[in-house]
C-alpha cells in the first residue's frame, strides 16, 4: 500500500506500509510503515526527513518457542540529490 502527496510548495509526502509473514524456523508477522517528506531546496537538492515504524509479532526464532511484540522508530534527515536516491 503507497500513498503520495504533491504540494503546491513542490513538497512532496510519501507514505507507504509493507507487511511480511514467516513460516519457516523463524514464525513473524512484520508491519512496516515507511514515511517521507521532501522539501525543494536548490534546483534538485531537497531536504528529505524519514521516519519509519516497525511492528513485530514473534511466535518462534530458531525452533525455539517465542511470545513477543517490539516496536520500533527511526527518524532520518538528510539531503537528496536528483531523484531521491543520492545521499550526501
């Protein structure tokens, strides 16, 4: 699921949420949220600052039975160059 938003300032907000399943050794259910917003500085430098969620749900890590939820959060700033995917 993607969902994007153009703004008159030419900023840009991207949001988008993943899910993965494991069945194998390793039984986790995984919810991910990735969140960007980018704002025009010079010609094709932007500021982009990130923020990323992570939902784990844990039934069994090696075999091994397991009973857990974690939460993550990651926030990231920094320049973009071109089409978002150069780092400086």
């Amino acid at each position: 699921l993607e969902w994007t938003r153009l703004f008159k300032s030419k900023a840009s907000l991207n949001s988008r949420v993943r899910s993965f399943f494991g069945f194998t050794n390793r039984r986790v259910i995984s919810v991910e949220n990735y969140n960007t917003i980018s704002f025009p500085l010079l010609g094709d430098l932007r500021l982009n600052v990130r923020q990323n969620n992570f939902l784990y749900r844990v039934n069994r890590i090696g075999g091994v039975e397991a009973n857990g939820i974690a939460f993550r959060s990651i926030v990231t700033v920094g320049f973009a160059y071109g089409l978002n995917w150069k780092w400086l």
